[in-house]
C-alpha cells in the first residue's frame, strides 16, 4: 500500500467513525425524548396497592426504552 492509499484509507476509517458516532447520537436524543414524555403517577392520596399499579405500568415503558437503548 502506498501512501496515497494508505491516507485514502484513514480517510475512509474516519468519516465511518464520524457517521457511527453521529448516528449513536441522533439515537441518544431520540430515546431521551422518549422518557421525557414518561408520566410517573402521582402518588398523594393513593393507597399502597394503587401506588404498586401506578409503578408497574411503567415496567413495560422502561423496558422498551432499555431494548431500544
């Protein structure tokens, strides 16, 4: 490999790591605003039981953000 190759290459390697990371980050934002629209319930005036439901409905919207992260 010559020189002109051999620079052609780093070239190439590092506009891949630009898009890996500029991707890596779009995912970033898009997961964050995702939790931003989380509604944790409210848990004045509530009985334990219906705190515990309010609690687990969020399992499955932070398990999907999990998968997805």
């Amino acid at each position: 490999m010559d020189g002109n190759e051999k620079a052609q290459h780093n070239r190439d390697a590092f506009q891949l790591e630009r898009l890996i990371l500029f991707t890596d980050a779009v995912f970033a934002i898009a997961i964050t605003l995702l939790v931003i629209e989380l509604k944790v319930p409210e848990l004045e005036h509530r009985t334990e039981r219906e705190a515990w439901h309010g609690f687990l409905q969020l399992i499955p919207k932070l398990g999907s953000v999990n998968s997805d992260w």
